[in-house]
C-alpha cells in the first residue's frame, strides 16, 4: 500500500468532510456528529442529496463496467470515498479478473480502510496511495508503480470536481484535470460526475453555502463549464446528461420518478 511508510496522518473530526458527509448519505457508519450534521442539514435544504449519492455510485459502477467491457484492465480511481461494496475494483475485476486497480484519497478514515480496498483477484491487483488530487505528480508517480501508463487507463473522479475550484492561483480544476489526462495513453477513459446548478439552483445553492459554511469549498457547475473537462476528448453516448439518464439500468430508471438529481455525468474516451 502506498504511503503506509508514511508519516502517521491525524484525523481531524472537528469539522465535516466530504468523503464521510458522502457515507452518511450512502447509509454508512464511518462518519461522526460533525459529518451528520451538516448532511441533515443539507438533506433539509436539497432533498436530493440521498438519491444523489446513491445515484453517483451507480454511475460509477456502470461507467466502470463500460470500460472493463471495452478492454480497459487498468483503473486509477481519485476521490475513492470510504468503502461502499461494490466498489470499483469489484466492478472491473467481476468482468476481467487480471484489471489492475489503484485507489487515491486524502481522507485518513478511507487510509484506515485501505485494506478492505485492496481485498481483489488473485490475477489481478488493487493498490491505495494516500494523496490529495491537488498533487498529481505525487498520485502518477506512485499509481505508476502499480499501472502502465503507456497502454489505457480508466481515469475516475466521480463526485469530486465540485470540490475544487476554477481560480489558476488556487485549485486550477481544469488544469488539473489536462494535467492527469495528460499522462493517459490513447483509448484511456474519462469518467466523471459533477453537481450542476442547471436543473435545482435553488436548492443546490443552499447546499453549497451550508458545506463552505462548515468549511469545505464547493463549486457546483453548469453544463458548459462541465463540458470543458472533456475538451480534447471523444464523449461517449448519450454524451453529458444528468446522472441517473446516463446508459440507465432497470434501478436506475425506477429512481428516476424519484424526481431529479441535480448531478451531471460523462464519460469520454482519449482519442
């Protein structure tokens, strides 16, 4: 596991964060008063929120199944978020056993978790680096020792883009982002989720005042800023569309009378 020589990380559960605000919604136990806080008080203001999570990981799992089907035996997913079974190894390696996996987050619960993140095949291999997006330099070097960047990667940051910001003085998203689809061979994929304030804006707005307010940057987008991300890239169909539209299964279409998800999704392919 990458970074386990690293120095100890401290866990800071004096304020909310993402990644257990996100476990709280899925259902999960790895979270702490602070984190369901603030996800009660954002379910209150944008009742979305549950089906929104739930919805982001079944993209996930269908975006990752694509791939595998495609030929795709290597994954470097960022943003990895606490265990949520099935989890993306698990998705890619039910269609190709010998699909390599690296995992990358900053989250020191989803490091204490890394383990049951790296149960996968025996032919295949599943890795963690305990990284922030922020440093792609730190992630591509130590996803390199598990991964061939020379043949196709399956890139993910589901639920991620949001929380970084646009200013090239600050987080630099869109640079980012060149920056990591910059080290993928042709034929690598792209896949990516992010909350748009195009279909609830209200609601979304209300939302993202309350994470800032408890500390986290959030930057919901509307379709064209989204779009840049997949500048250069060949979108696959039915292109960018609202999460729960995107390739739907039998599940998915029964939440879709749920009513909306306020969360944009697309995958793409570099030519």
């Amino acid at each position: 596991m990458t970074g386990s020589d690293a120095a100890p990380v401290r866990m800071d559960t004096s304020r909310p964060h993402p990644a257990r605000v996100y476990d709280w919604w899925l259902g999960g136990k790895d979270n702490y008063p602070v984190d369901e806080e603030l996800a009660r008080r954002i379910l209150a203001v944008d009742e979305t929120a549950v089906r929104g999570a739930r919805a982001n990981r079944r993209f996930m799992h269908r975006a990752v199944r694509l791939a595998a089907e495609s030929g795709t035996r290597q994954f470097l997913d960022i943003g990895t978020g606490i265990p949520t079974e099935p989890n993306l190894h698990q998705v890619a390696q039910r269609v190709a056993p010998e699909s390599r996996v690296v995992y990358a987050d900053n989250d020191p619960i989803v490091l204490r978790h890394a383990q049951a993140l790296l149960r996968g095949t025996a032919e295949g291999s599943t890795e963690y680096v305990h990284a922030d997006v922020r440093d792609p330099d730190t992630i591509l070097r130590a996803a390199a020792e598990t991964l061939d960047f020379s043949r196709p990667v399956a890139l993910s940051l589901v639920a991620l883009t949001h929380y970084l910001g646009d200013a090239t003085d600050g987080d630099d998203v869109h640079g980012l982002l060149k920056r990591y689809v910059e080290a993928l061979a042709p034929s690598s994929h792209l896949i990516l989720s992010q909350v748009t304030p195009d279909l609830n804006p209200e609601a979304v707005e209300k939302a993202a005042g309350l994470f800032r307010r408890g500390g986290t940057p959030f930057f919901p987008r509307p379709l064209a800023e989204f779009s840049r991300f997949f500048d250069g890239l060949r979108l696959l169909g039915p292109g960018i569309i609202p999460v729960t539209g995107w390739r739907p299964e039998a599940e998915d279409v029964a939440a879709q009378a749920e009513g909306i998800v306020p969360v944009y999704a697309g995958v793409a392919v570099k030519p």
